[in-house]
C-alpha cells in the first residue's frame, strides 16, 4: 500500500507537542485513544513505562521535532534489579496494581467509546446533510465530503491496529444509522490489507458516500416498501445507479467516482445491474463498494423482520454468494470484521450474554465483548477483551428475539447496526454544516 513513510522514534526522544501513534490494542496501554498530541510529562512517563522501545509519531501533526538521539534517554522495557526483588518480594501489592490498572483501562475504554460515538453522531449528521443537498448546494456538499473522508482514509491507511466497532453506547442511537457511512466505513475498512493507492482510497470513499444519490429520483413509495418488489418497481429502483452516475458529472465530482456509482450494484457473476458487467469489466473499486453496500443492506433491511445479524450476514455471504462478489474481497471483509462481527450477540462459555463491540484483526474469534452483567452500571459496562480471558470461549451466536428480558433492556442491541472506525481523527465541532 502506497502511503506515507512512517517515522519511528525511540522513546527517549519524546517531547511535549509530539503526535504519537501507540500501535497496541485499546487495553494494551493507559490511554483512552491509541494516537494523540503529547499535552504533559505525565503523558510521557507513562509511555515509557509500557515498555516500548520504539514508537510511531506524525510529524505533520506534531508542533515540534523528536529530541536528538544522541541525548535521548534510555529505554527502560525492563524493571530494575531493586524494583524487580521489591516486586517478587511483594506478590499482593502486584496483583492489587494489575487489578488497579485493569480498572483504570476499562473506565478509559469506556471514555474512549463514548467519545468515539461523539465523532460518528457529526459524521452521520454530514453524511446525510452532504448527500441531502448535493443538488442544492454542491459545493459545499463536496467540500464537506470530502473533509469527512480524508479524515477517515487517514485513519484507514495511517493508523497500525485499526478496528472496525458497532456502535452500542449511550451517545447515539436508530436515528444516527445511515446507510452511505456504513458503507464507506465497511469499505475503507478493506483496504488497510489491500495494495492500493491514497488517492484511490480516497475516490472510494468518495464514492461510498454518494453512492445513492440517485434514489433521490427514486419513488419513496418503491424505497421503502417492506413487501417484495413488482417486476416494475425493481427496474425503477434500479434506475437510481445510472441516475447517481449522472447527477455525479453534474454536481462536478471525478469522472472515476460517477463510474463507480454507475457500477455499485454489478455482480462477479454478471447477476448486476445495470449492465449485467463480470468481474473483469467492473471497476475494482465499485467491487469494494457492492460487497460493503450487500452485507450492510443484509444487516439493515427496510423490513426488520427479514434483517439478518452480522454474523448471519457474513455466514450467509460467504455459504450462498461467493459467486455474486470477488472472493478475494469477501475474505479481506470477513478478515476485517472477524468471525464475529461488531453488533453481533453473542452466548459465552461462562453462561453470560454479550454483544461484540469490536473486532481484534489479529485474533479473529476473540473479540472486545460489552458484558451483560446487572451487577454493573449500565452507563459503564464491562468490556472483555477475550485475548486476556483464555477461559472464556464464545458459545455461539443469537438474535436479538432469543434473549432474556432482562439481557435485552441492558445490552439494548441496535436495530440498525452503525460502524465506525477507532481512531477517527477529532471532527471540529464548530466547523459550519452547510
């Protein structure tokens, strides 16, 4: 992948006003973010005791340079003779700070979660307001795309261990869920493992967020009828694809992206519409956008009753229509959300019921799990990361439908499963919408 040469420091070099990248897990260091600006010393003492040699750091968003490494400090990964007698001299005292730490991380996890949905509740707001008046004012619309999407394909590309997550916290709800992010989320979180360059990350996300735009001249009475289709509504709605196309070289967006809004719902196998194209005559980056848009419009169907979840999506996908879609592609999605995917709820050897809030890229079937535990304050729940929980296997997976009354009110699982992706760089709040 073709992106920016990272710069590696060790951490002696650290100073305040330094943009740092902690390419560790969300419960691997004691910080509520895994990249951020240096504020304090305090920040820098604490990074040092994790026990990094080496760290990433941005220097476009830094306000200053590393320290030389000629006077840089030694890295202390290990503790020293005295500290580390003190310690095996006092085993209480150990499991007592293991116990605090792990404490403190998960208030900082929740922290983190919660600030996260802040994000993705500005990010929902632009997606519809951009594809609202993209006719209106489009301009604006693009100019307020595209911020929104440079910021997400810094994070797609930029970050080390990015995570996709379902949104299930107290800070957004149904109404925040739109479809266009979903699928530039799905999308962009594809390509951290795919060969690809910055700008064509970018023309994709470009892409995935006017994808749509078209239904725009679609029946209302046609988008949102929960019952099957007539032979004459599904050739009206699928109208919407060349609609998209043309109203994209109107508004003044890449030639490429109006093509890729043209071919967003063709098929491998030549099953699409509207040209009924293979796979060797599909832009490779509207095949990213037609697999995203398919599992999304599986999880998130105008009739809930026929909405599958993640983890029935992604089996169904993969059991049923391998032929529809790249293969090559749906195992880089499978690998991106992992066996269970974030939304999906899930059974645990322990008895207790959870819901997958984020998959761990690595570790595919130990996910970060919110724990249904009525002994524990709703607003904070417990997050497992299951890597450090060997004893904790998942059961398997159920529908919202199947759980106890009291499982259901506290994990409260969506009926439209949003995306977003950790790290997303902060989103200026007082930026003007237009």
């Amino acid at each position: 992948m073709q992106t920016n040469q990272p710069y590696f420091i060790e951490v002696g070099q650290l100073q305040i006003g330094m943009y740092v990248h902690l390419d560790l897990g969300w419960m691997d260091h004691p910080f509520s973010v895994s990249n951020f600006k240096l504020k304090d010393e305090e920040q820098i003492s604490k990074i040092k005791k994790i026990g990094l040699k080496k760290l990433r750091y941005d220097p476009k968003r830094s306000d200053c340079k590393p320290l030389p490494a000629s006077t840089a400090e030694p890295v202390t990964a290990k503790a020293t003779k005295t500290e580390a007698d003190a310690t095996t001299s006092q085993p209480t005292k150990v499991v007592a700070k293991t116990i605090a730490l792990r404490t403190e991380r998960l208030i900082q996890l929740n922290h983190a979660i919660n600030e996260n949905e802040k994000k993705f509740v500005i990010a929902s707001d632009i997606a519809s307001q951009v594809t609202r008046n993209i006719l209106t004012e489009p301009q604006a619309s693009i100019e307020q795309a595209n911020l929104l999407v440079n910021d997400m394909v810094n994070t797609a590309l930029m970050e080390g261990d990015v995570a996709i997550h379902a949104l299930n916290g107290n800070c957004s709800s149904d109404a925040n869920y739109q479809h266009s992010l979903n699928v530039t989320v799905l999308s962009l979180m594809m390509t951290k493992s795919i060969e690809m360059s910055k700008e064509d990350v970018r023309l994709l996300g470009m892409a995935a967020i006017f994808h749509d735009i078209g239904k725009d001249e679609i029946a209302n009475t046609v988008l949102m009828k929960k019952d099957p289709l007539t032979k004459a509504e599904l050739l009206h709605q699928e109208q919407h694809c060349e609609i998209g196309a043309r109203m994209a070289q109107e508004v003044g967006l890449p030639v490429r992206v109006g093509k890729i809004i043209l071919q967003h719902h063709e098929h491998a196998d030549g099953t699409g519409y509207p040209k009924r194209l293979i796979a060797d005559h599909t832009d490779p980056l509207a095949k990213l956008i037609s697999l995203a848009n398919g599992f999304d419009n599986l999880c998130n169907t105008i009739n809930p009753a026929l909405a599958r979840s993640p983890y029935e999506a992604l089996a169904y996908m993969y059991a049923n229509q391998r032929s529809r879609y790249d293969e090559s592609l749906l195992k880089h999605l499978i690998r991106s959300l992992g066996i269970y995917p974030p939304g999906s709820i899930i059974h645990l050897s322990t008895g207790a019921y959870a819901i997958v809030i984020s998959a761990n890229p690595n570790k595919p079937l130990r996910p970060y799990v919110m724990l249904h535990d009525p002994k524990v304050d709703r607003e904070t729940p417990t997050i497992l990361d299951l890597r450090e929980e060997p004893n904790i296997n998942i059961s398997g997976c159920v529908r919202a439908n199947q759980l106890p009354p009291d499982v259901l009110s506290y994990l409260n699982p969506r009926k439209k499963i949003s995306y977003f992706l950790d790290g997303i760089p902060a989103i200026n709040d007082d930026r003007p919408i237009e």
